[in-house]
C-alpha cells in the first residue's frame, strides 16, 4: 500500500491555515483526530473520517485556535502533538518562547510554560507510565524537561553546545530521550540519571585516527535537525544538514552505515519527518524541497518522490491503521497521500494473457513452496 501511495483526487483537507504549515499530529487513540500548526501561530484540529461516505470528500476542521483567540500563540507554532492516552488534551510549542497544555473540549489553556529562548521542538513520551515528563529543545543548550503533575520545569539535561533542534523519547523505554542540536551532536539520555548522557553517537563508530584534533564524537557534519525513532524502538534515524540521514542501533549507539544518498535539507530549524508503522519493509517519509521523499529505512533504497505541493513541504505524519500519509508544506495546504487502489481484474480475463506487471522489489519476496525444491 505504502508503496501506491498517491496524491488523493478525492480527498480534500479544509484548507483554513493563511501562512505554512510547520507540524501535523495524528492521535493515537482512534488515528482520527489531526492538529496542525501554521508559521503565524494558528492551531487547527480536523476530523479525518468520511462522515458523508461518499468517495469524495473533504476533512473537516473542527475548530481552531485562531489569530482573534485570546491565546493564541504569538508567533510561528513549530510542534504540536496530542496528549498520548487520549484525546481530551494535546500540546503546542512555539518561538514566542512558550508550550501550551490544551483542553481540546474548550480549546482553552491548561497550562503554559515559559523560557527564555524560542522553543523548537517538544516531546511526550508515547509509552511512559510512571512520569509525565515533555522534553523540550529550545534555543539554549539545555534540554528542558517540564512536568505536567507539578507543573514546573523538574530538571535540565546540560550536555549540547548550541540550541537543541529536535528531541525525542523513545517508544521503548519510558526514561530514554534522544536530543539533536545545532552543535552536530546526537545524545541519548537516561532521565532517571543526573550525571549527564548516556551516550553521543559518533557518526565514525569510534574508527576516526587517534591523530585527529576532534575529540567529540559527532552525529552529522552539520545542524542536526530531525530525529525518528522506528515503531519498535530499536533504531534511530537523525537527518542533518550536510545532507546526510543516518540510521543507528539505538541500544548500542552504533551508525549501521545505511547510505540513503543525498538528503537535500536546507532547514534553519527543525525538521519533521516520519517512519510508516507496520509495514514490511518499514518506510521513512523525508520532506526534500516541495517534494516527500520516500526511502526503504533498512536498505536506503530511494523508492518515489511524492510530489504534489507548490512549495517546501515542512512535517509529514503517517496514519498507521490505512497506511496513509499527510503532509504540510509553506503553500498553506495540507495533502493527503492514499494509496492507490488496483483495478480488479475481470473474471473472464486468464491470468496468463495479462502483461506480467514489473513488481518495484519491495513487493517480491524470496518465499518458495517447499515442492519446489523436491
């Protein structure tokens, strides 16, 4: 399916945002729900089902937090996501230096926290049960960890150099946070440890020449601006502005040396990208200029370019249960990517006289009926 995907003829998002769109969040409860987040700080939340069922149709905006909102934000929305466990509460960040805690109900502020720099990405762990810890990257080094039961900033994790571009927890262990900055590093954390990172990733596994003056380990030989870990938590890909996307074991911190080729990234921020969910082969959706990029995660293979939008495509998120894609992009329009469906062959046609389609090599498999071999 993933790999049909296809600009919807039938299927329209409202278009209500005035400025780009820098972030799209899809729940995770029903997969039903979307917020987006525009650069002039309008918040809009859509209904993605087919209410008419009719083939075509639009998704709806249920309501927004728009420009005449008492609280709306002040400047550009940069990341949104939806409380993980359900949907009466989600999360907005911005660099009018604050992060939101919404009741989606009366779309009126639980909570604000507050810093002193532009924030750039924040993030709620999508399996923690024991804390309620967002980690947030702003334009100071320190990564920022604000809990919402007390609502106040617990603690900070000092490590990075330069302002932290992108953060994430990882979807296995509830206390593990990978954070990206400005200073070409990648960490990993344990929050439950005071005494610093557990590891930064090093892009040369550890191989660089003992002459080398450049002590630190480096992820990328640039910003580093976008982190994905995969469904399972096992690996962990990083995109970088030397036009580099790196996947790496995340238990052991090891770069496995996928080479995904060029990865054109001309971000000043963070970039939002994402890896498809329950599919076989996994998939990373990569915006690269006014087009989504689509690469196996395992082999680096470039598989399509999704093109569509007018202008830069900004954040990308996956809907898991239809294996769909929606993008938003600085032409102010939201797309959604539906995978193309097969024309049914007719009855009377035998299969030996159809052309043999060539299949793309992520369809074959290497199974074989244990006849064959006698």
């Amino acid at each position: 399916r993933v790999l049909s995907l296809e600009l919807n003829k039938d299927r329209d998002v409202e278009r209500i945002h005035g400025s780009g769109i820098n972030t799209l969040d899809i729940e995770p409860v029903e997969g039903r729900y979307m917020l987006s987040g525009g650069s002039d700080g309008v918040i809009v939340l859509y209904d993605l089902e087919n209410l008419s069922r009719k083939p075509s149709y639009t998704c709806k905006a249920l309501c927004s937090v728009g420009r005449s909102h008492p609280d709306v934000h002040k400047f550009s929305v940069e990341t949104v996501q939806w409380y993980p466990h359900d949907t009466g509460m989600f999360t907005s960040s911005s660099f009018d230096k604050t992060l939101k805690i919404w009741d989606t109900n009366t779309l009126q502020p639980a909570d604000v926290f507050h810093f002193e720099g532009t924030v750039y990405s924040h993030h709620m762990s999508p399996v923690a049960t024991k804390h309620c810890l967002i980690a947030v990257g702003t334009k100071s080094p320190k990564v920022q960890l604000c809990d919402l039961k007390s609502g106040s900033c617990s603690h900070i994790l000092q490590g990075h150099r330069q302002e932290v571009l992108a953060v994430s927890w990882s979807p296995r262990h509830e206390y593990i946070l990978a954070t990206a900055s400005a200073d070409s590093r990648v960490k990993l954390w344990d929050v439950r440890r005071a005494s610093g990172c557990l590891t930064t990733l090093d892009q040369h596994n550890g191989e660089r020449s003992k002459a080398s003056s450049e002590a630190a380990s480096t992820a990328h030989n640039g910003r580093v601006n976008g982190l994905c870990y995969t469904n399972d938590g096992l690996h962990l890909l990083t995109i970088g502005t030397d036009d580099r996307m790196r996947l790496w074991n995340s238990s052991t911190g090891e770069n496995t040396l996928v080479n995904y080729g060029k990865v054109c990234n001309e971000s000043r921020k963070g970039l939002k990208f994402t890896i498809s969910c329950g599919c076989n082969p996994e998939f990373a959706f990569v915006p690269y200029g006014s087009t989504i990029a689509v690469y196996t995660v395992f082999t680096g293979e470039l598989i399509t370019m999704l093109r569509g939008h007018y202008s830069t495509v900004d954040c990308c998120v996956f809907q898991p249960n239809f294996q769909e894609l929606y993008s938003g992009s600085k032409d102010c329009n939201i797309l959604a990517w539906i995978p193309a469906l097969r024309e049914p062959v007719p009855d009377d046609i035998s299969e030996k006289s159809l052309p043999q389609q060539h299949l793309n090599p992520a369809y074959e498999d290497a199974w074989s009926s244990s006849d064959d071999e006698g």
